[in-house]
C-alpha cells in the first residue's frame, strides 16, 4: 500500500529557505522540537500548480469517534460493517463459511483488481480525474447537485484549512478516492476476520503445551502485523497509504523506519497477522485462503505498485556505458597530489556539513526536494573553505594507460554463460553435455518397470539415435561448415572476441566445439551398441555344438579388424584429420599421404561397421545386425555426400582415382578374365559380352542410383529452403493475423469522404525513407471524428481488404489523440471532437518503436475509434537499408554512424560524440580528444530492442548476422566496423 521499493528511496534535501518564496518553498523535515501546527505540507499537480496540503485524520479515527461528522460514505462503511457482524451472529455454522468465504473474495478482488486497475490508468494517465471532469461531477454549472454532495462529503471530514473551493481538481479527486478505498479495505479486513470465526476449532491430538505455544505465536504474529502497519502510516502517512503520488506531488517519500526492516513491509511481513489468526483458529482452509489473499496482494504488488514507483521516481539508466576505470583511478591520484592535507581545523568545519546520500538514491531535479516547511525562519551555516594552492608541484612523466572500463571486462569474462538452462546453445559442447545429462537423469527417473521385451526396443532405439545423429546430424552440420562455414558464422554471431586476432580465437573456439561434440556422439554411438548388444547376449549352452563358437570368433575377428583399422587411421591422419580439421583450420598446411592403411584403403573408417556386424554375430540378435546395416548405409551416405564432395573442393585433380586394393583387385580380375577367356575357346566372345553386360549393369545401377540422390539432394535443397522461408512468412503472418478484429456498427455517421491520410516526404523530398528515418504522417477528418481514431503502417499486400484491417500492425501504429489512449487500450467511453464544418487537420509522428525495421513497400491506413474499420489510406512509401560503397573500414564506418544514430532514435545522450551525442561529462586532460576517457565512437543504449535494430541493419547491409549480444559488447563505431570486416573476410568460402 505504500511506495517501499528500494528504486523509490530518496533523501530529503534541505535547501537555503532564504531563496525560496513562500508560495514555492517546500521545506525539509521538521525539526522534532517545532509544533506540528506550524507545519505546511505543499502539493504539485502535474500540471505545475503548487497548492497547499491540508490536514488529514486517519480513518479509524474520522470513521469510529463520536465527535468527528460522518459522511453518507461513512454511514454507509458502517453499515456494511455492522451488516457483516450481524449475520455472523444470525447465519449459522454451515452457511456463514460459505458465505463470508465468498464475500471476502469480492473484497478482495475489489482492492487488488479493482483498486490495481483503477490506480494503473490513473498513473498513467490520471484517468479517474479525467472522468470526473469528464463526468462533471465537481463542474458548478454542469452537475451543481453531484458538485455540493461532494463538497459536503470532503469538507466535513476535513479540518478547518481545508478550501474545496481553492484547491485543485486532483487533490479532491484524490479526497473522493481515498473514500472508496477506506469502504473496500475495511470491509476487506472485517471479512476476512468473520471468516476465520466462523471456521474456529480446537485441534485434536495436541499437548496443552502446543496449544499455549499455538495461541502465543498467534497473538504474537498479530501484534507484529499491528505494529508494521501503525510504523508505516507513520513513515509514509496518508499521501502514500492513499497512493496519492497517483494524483499530485508531495515532495520525495521517506522509506526509513520499517522499510529498512524488509522489502515491501506493508506486502509481505506486514500480512503477517493473516497467518497468525490461521494458527489461532486452528483452520487449514484459513490457512490456505490466507496464502492465496497474499498472493494476489504480492500480483497487485508486482503489476501496479512497482510499475507506479518506476514511473514516478524511477530514472532510465543507459547500458553498455564505458566509463573508463584507469582514468578515473589516475585522475583521483593526480587530484591527491595536488590537494594538500586536511588541517584538524577543516575537519572541524567538514563536521558542519551534510553528510552525502549513502545508499539511498538521491531526488532527481523534476521532483520536490522537500516535504514540509515551517513559518519560523531556518538559521544556516554556509561555511567556505579555501585550499592554497601548490605552486611549483614537479611534473613527474607516467606512461599513460590504456583505459579499461567495467563494460569491458563484463565482456571479457562473461559470454553468454549458462545459468541453469538459461543461454543453453547446443552447438556449444559443456551445453550440450549438460542437457545430455539432464535428460538421461530425467528418463532415468520417470522410466517404469520395463518387460525384457520393452528393454531390447528401448535399446534400439537408443543406439539407432545415436548412429542416426552420428552420422546424419555431424554429417550435416559438417556440410554445412564446408558450404557456407556454418559453425564459425554461428560462433561469430552469438560471441564476442578480440578484433585483433581477424578471427582466429571464433575459428579455434567453433572447432573445439565440434572435437568436443563429434568425441562425445562418437563414444555414445558405440557405447549404446554394445549395450544393446549386452541385453541381447546370452551364454551359449554348449560351445561344441552349432555355430556359436564360429560366430564368437569371427566377431572377435571383425572387432578385432576395426580397433586395428581405427588405429592404422589415426596413426596417418593424426588428430587434425581425426577431427575433420580442414573443414575449419583454412590455414594449416593440407597434403595428401597415401601411407599406412591409406595406401590400400582410401576409405577405412568403413571397417567401423565391422564391429558392428562382429557383435551382431556374437550376440545372434537380429536387432544388433539391423543396427550394422543401418551404420553401413549411413556411413556411405556420409562419405558420398559430406567428405568426398569437401575432398575434391580441397585437393581437386590430386586426389587419386583408385586404393591399392582395389587396383591389386582389379589386375587380378584382369588377368583371371584374360585366362578365362583363352581357355573358353570360341565361348570366349560370349562370356566377355556377358561380362560386360554385368559389369554395366552394376555400375549403371550405382551411378543411377548415386544421381537420383544427388538428383533427389539438388530438387529438394531449394525446395526445403522454400518452404522454409514460407514456413518464416506464414509464421510471421500467423503473428499478425492473431488479432481479433473489431469493426464499428456506426460508420453510417460518418462521411468517409472526408477521411484523408497523407505521408510527408522524406528528406530526399520522395516517399523513400532510409531504415530508422522517422515518417510524418499529416491527416484530415472531420469534426465529429472520434478521438479514439489512429494510424497504423503495413506492408503492402498484406491486407487484402481495403475497408477492413484483418492483421495486427505489431506496434506500429501512432493515435491520432495520444492523451485518449493508455498503451493500447482506448481511455473511457468513445468521445468525438468538436462540431463544425471545417475539416481539422493534424500529423503524427513515425519514430522509433512504431517504424518498420525491415526493408520494403509499405501502405498507412487511417482507421476510425480505435477499431479496425479503414478510412483512408496513401502508399506505397518505400524503406531502404543502403549499403557502403565499398568494403573497407572508412565505408563501414560511415555507413554505421549514419545507421547507429537511426537505431537509437537520435538521442544525443546515447549516439557517438562523433555523431553529434552529449555525454553529461568532461574533456579528459591528457587532451586525446576523449570524453571522461571514453571514445567518441562509443555509444548506448535504453534497451536491447535497440541493439535488435542495429543487427537487422548490418544483416540487411552486409549479410552478416549478430545477436544483440555481440553489438552491445562492442557499443563502438570503430570496433563494430572493424569487427564486420573481420567477418566477411572470415566467411569468404
């Protein structure tokens, strides 16, 4: 109920009175010894006229006492408070719960959404004195009646200095509110305390010592709850027990007292009183009614009065700000050289001084500085003190600095690191493992007790898994690299490195992560095989009998034949080709060495299959062998597809035609043809025709086979890049189109005709506007237009109705009355302007978040009381990204100061000081032209949404794509520019 938000602690400041006059002065806290009646309260509306606060009585006190007056909304409290304890006493057990039950509900959703709603539109666009003075409630000359009831109410609760006459609308409007809360917080509490009445028992099964130790901690809670209310009203008194910050100023709230003892005291320990009467009556219905009443308390604290405090008293703070820290550091040690010690007699007058704010955060210049002022006149001590200077100081030469800011070294450590399962990228191996792990932990968990049969297809499907993901998944991603350097682009656009290495760490990192990746799915695929085959193994009976010993053996055999093949190969190929290595390290040297098993084989890691095919016979299980043909036929399509297509780009005419094996093979065929046919005699003709017919067959067979896949690969690459893109259109289609459209019924009324919507020309003095390049929008309607009327920008052909907008404008749209609108929900009942018979016209303004960021035609459409119904249009206007000239550092810079400044809407206090930003600080004295230390290429930014729009604009323009991440780490022209060439010149296949 009050503003106890550690954003919203202020300090009061106490001014020089003499410089304040006595309608504008607001002084400071008064001192303890002064008479509270001396005391002035002054107020500010957010219109700027200052007015005096009266006094105000608490409530219990103005609703109970007998000698104060009471209102017909204070009969009226008391009557739904007697009502509540006189059905308490006349209902019995079995319905009063029921019943006190559901009236507390009602009082509870009264203050946290009635109350929560009410207050959120009046912060934001002081809605309920809009709807007074729209009502004409307090207007003598429109509602007399409703004006003289309402000053009968306020003024015979209020004290003699009360005026209704003098003061402002909010104030009285404040007044009024302040009633109905007192109705619904009453009537809230007496409620919730009949219902805990009505469900009083005695637990059984419980120690008397329980019992007292029960009724004690009860009482205590209780007490506690009445002590932090009373401390708070104390602190905030009833300007923020009201929110009265919702309808005018009153100087910067105070949080000491109980706001230091827990955060948002008046939400959370000061419902402490609910769990006490829980204990008390022994009730676990209370109990949970009572968590639940907190916890809707808690959403009226997070989506009203947090938002409230951050509007009234918060101030944005830019991010990605560098401010230099060596700079500072050597700044303060030259400013210790130069200033002499302080004498015990300028300690003395130091003491005199007010101490600085500590933690506290201190006023900004819009709000009041103070709270209260006092008739009596204010005595200072201005005490002046005079540092000698030191002539003559020797000028000692240091080796400058190179400044270091903690935006930097964030950068430096932090990278996207995991936080749990925030930031999880699975192309990085320690996020991969992670999730590796969690999953099998949680299958592990949740799995119930499986049959044998269960079991064996659980394990096939997980060692088919992994050969698939082994072989197709690396296979791709690995292609992908070759293509279009995929893993590199991927690490490139997610991280930040240093610039001086032209990408090197971002190549070393992509291609750790690959050897981390390929070794873990390498040892899972061959670990979930022999797993499979340990469930399908099972001793033989007798090894004399049958085939069991000769498939025992020959799988030895064939196991053996790949332990040896995999060491042959890497003792040839080392850990780099292990590795695929040249399909990432563009710049180690890559020669082709037929030795080894290479120079028989020139694909071994075939044999891999073989101790599939090996377990397959040892254990006899079909499944296992399934399982080989399946590695078999993934492993050729992973040498047809990924490594022979990336040989032949590599080495090209140096690869080798035909393996030493197969050519011994094919001379021995040779020669046994040749003696075939001598001793065939005259069937020689007819056997070497049969032959070759054979021999065509076959490699007709595969090369048509090998063609239609590549036939099959080279149709479909297109066709799924297009219906990936369509997948992309009609998911952002889908977006727009989530919208419910509403059309008005009264569109008779209004001539359209009269309707007319225009875009300003752009600066080029065409309808072609640069990405970020703010649109003027002029428009003419008549003067019964609805207020409620607004302008939204859409891409041309997306809505195929020219009366009816059908898809959302997701946010770029602009009201024509921005005071008749709160975000994007229209304000009160529809109000149309004022009649005549001139048109009136007016312009709004495109800008910022309300802009299309992306390429293209687009169309503006004028629509009538903030519904969908089109009443005029202009287009097509066109937006355009540019791209430099050239690609070297002087282009890419300069396209990036004219874009940077577009992205961030042209606010010169987050724009480069090279591109005309103000930077509220000072020149560095070592004269380098930098700001505080900073570079003049630096800049911010208010949120990431910003950072957003720069990466649109460099993938728009340079095809090269970043996370908002990486462009708030640079957060500097010349870094950014630098780090695009490093790019493209990195990902030049």
């Amino acid at each position: 109920m009050v503003l106890s938000s550690p954003k919203g602690l202020r300090q009061r400041k106490i001014p020089d009175p003499s410089r304040l006059d006595p309608v504008h002065r607001i002084d400071g806290e008064p001192q303890k010894s002064r008479d509270p009646r001396e005391e002035v309260v002054w107020g500010k509306t957010r219109s700027g006229e200052v007015f005096r606060v009266p006094t105000t009585h608490d409530v219990l006190t103005a609703l109970f006492h007998p000698a104060y007056p009471k209102s017909h909304l204070d009969i009226l409290n008391l009557s739904l408070l007697g009502l509540q304890l006189v059905l308490f006493y006349l209902l019995p057990r079995s319905v009063s719960k029921p019943f006190f039950l559901l009236y507390f509900i009602f009082w509870r959703a009264a203050y946290d959404a009635g109350l929560g709603w009410v207050l959120t539109r009046q912060s934001k666009k002081k809605w309920i004195v809009r709807e007074i003075q729209r009502l004409g409630w307090l207007d003598q000359e429109r509602k007399p009646a409703m004006r003289r009831w309402i000053r009968a109410q306020l003024a015979g609760k209020m004290g003699k200095d009360y005026s209704f006459d003098e003061l402002p609308l909010e104030y009285n409007s404040w007044l009024l509110f302040r009633q109905l809360v007192d109705v619904i917080l009453l009537n809230d509490f007496l409620a919730y305390s009949m219902f805990a009445f009505t469900c009083f028992r005695v637990p059984t099964g419980l120690s008397i010592t329980v019992h007292i130790m029960r009724w004690i901690g009860g009482i205590a809670l209780i007490a506690f709850n009445l002590w932090v209310k009373m401390e708070a009203h104390n602190v905030v008194k009833d300007y923020g027990w009201y929110w009265g910050d919702a309808f005018f100023q009153r100087g910067n709230l105070i949080f000491d007292g109980v706001f230091e003892l827990a955060p948002h005291p008046m939400y959370s320990v000061g419902y402490a009183g609910y769990y006490g009467l829980s204990l008390i009556v022994g009730s676990y219905p209370v109990l949970f009614v009572s968590l639940a009443a907190h916890a809707a308390q808690f959403a009226f604290l997070l989506f009203f009065e947090n938002p409230h405090i951050e509007r009234m008293y918060g101030k944005r703070k830019p991010i990605s700000v560098r401010r230099p820290l060596e700079f500072r550091k050597a700044r303060q040690q030259r400013d210790k050289d130069a200033t002499p010690p302080v004498t015990p007699q300028e300690d003395c007058i130091d003491g005199l001084s007010t101490p600085a704010a500590t933690e506290g955060e201190t006023a900004t210049e819009t709000e009041l500085e103070t709270e209260t002022e006092t008739e009596s006149t204010m005595q200072t001590i201005q005490s002046k003190k005079a540092s000698p200077m030191r002539n003559g100081s020797p000028k000692t030469a240091a080796k400058r600095l190179q400044p270091v800011s903690e935006h930097d070294l964030h950068h430096k450590y932090f990278r996207r690191d995991v936080v749990v399962l925030r930031n999880i990228d699975l192309l990085r191996s320690s996020d991969a493992m992670l999730v590796l792990l969690v999953f099998y932990l949680l299958v592990a968990s949740c799995l119930p007790v499986l049959s044998h049969r269960a079991t064996l297809a659980l394990h096939f499907a997980h060692a088919c898994a992994w050969c698939i993901f082994h072989t197709f998944g690396l296979g791709l991603l690995l292609r992908a690299q070759s293509r279009s350097k995929f893993l590199v682009r991927h690490f490139l656009k997610n991280y930040t490195y240093p610039l001086n290495d032209n990408g090197d760490v971002a190549v070393q990192e992509a291609f750790t992560n690959w050897k981390s990746l390929y070794n873990m799915s390498l040892c899972m695929t061959y670990a979930s095989l022999v797993s499979l085959a340990w469930k399908t193994y099972s001793l033989p009976k007798s090894w004399t009998e049958g085939d069991d010993l000769l498939c025992h053996t020959l799988g030895a055999l064939l196991i053996g034949l790949h332990v040896w093949a995999a060491m042959e190969s890497f003792e040839v190929l080392g850990v780099f080709g292990w590795f695929y290595g040249d399909f990432f390290a563009e710049d180690f040297p890559a020669h082709l060495e037929y030795t080894g098993i290479f120079r028989y084989l020139d694909n071994p890691e075939l044999m891999s299959g073989a101790s599939f095919l090996g377990l397959a016979l040892i254990s006899g299980s079909k499944l296992v062998g399934l399982l080989a043909i399946l590695r078999f036929l993934s492993h050729w399509w992973f040498l047809r597809t990924v490594e022979t297509p990336h040989m032949r780009k590599l080495y090209g005419d140096s690869l080798r035609k035909e393996a030493g094996f197969v050519k011994v093979i094919k001379n021995v065929a040779s020669k046994n043809a040749r003696l075939l046919e001598f001793r065939a005699g005259r069937h020689a003709p007819e056997i070497r025709r049969v032959a070759k017919e054979v021999k065509g067959t076959f490699d007709k067979v595969f090369e048509e086979t090998a063609d239609v896949l590549e036939d099959f690969l080279a149709k479909s690459k297109p066709k799924i890049s297009e219906v990936m893109q369509d997948t992309k259109v009609l998911l952002q289609q889908s977006r727009e189109r989530l919208v419910i459209t509403r059309v008005a019924n009264d569109l008779s009324a209004y001539d359209t005709a009269k309707y007319k919507v225009s875009v300003s020309p752009s600066k080029s003095g065409n309808k072609r506007f640069h990405l970020g390049e703010s649109i003027h929008v002029r428009w003419e309607a008549p003067q019964g237009h609805s207020r409620r009327d607004w302008i939204g920008i859409y891409r041309i052909g997306a809505n195929k109705s020219t009366l009816v907008t059908k898809i959302s404008s997701c946010g770029m749209w602009v009201p024509v009355h921005d005071e008749e609108w709160d975000g994007d929900i229209p304000l009160g009942t529809p109000s149309v302007s004022s009649r005549g018979s001139e048109p009136q016209t007016g312009s709004v303004l495109f800008e910022g978040s309300t802009l299309p960021w992306a390429t293209g035609r687009y169309e503006v459409r004028y629509h009538h009381d903030g519904k969908y119904n089109v009443l005029g249009t202009d287009g097509p206007c066109e937006i355009y990204g540019g791209k430099p000239a050239s690609l070297d550092f002087a282009s890419v810079r300069g396209y990036l100061a004219t874009i940077v400044p577009l992205c961030l809407d042209n606010d010169t206090s987050l724009i480069p000081s090279s591109c005309g930003g103000i930077h509220n600080s000072s020149p560095d004295p070592d004269g380098n032209g930098a700001v505080n230390g900073r570079d003049p290429d630096d800049f911010s930014f208010w949120s990431e949404q910003q950072a957003k729009r720069i990466c649109t604009a460099i993938e728009q323009a340079f095809n090269v794509e970043y996370v908002p991440e990486v462009i708030m780490a640079d957060a500097n022209l010349t870094r950014l520019a630098n780090r695009i060439l490093v790019s493209k010149q990195l990902l030049v296949v």
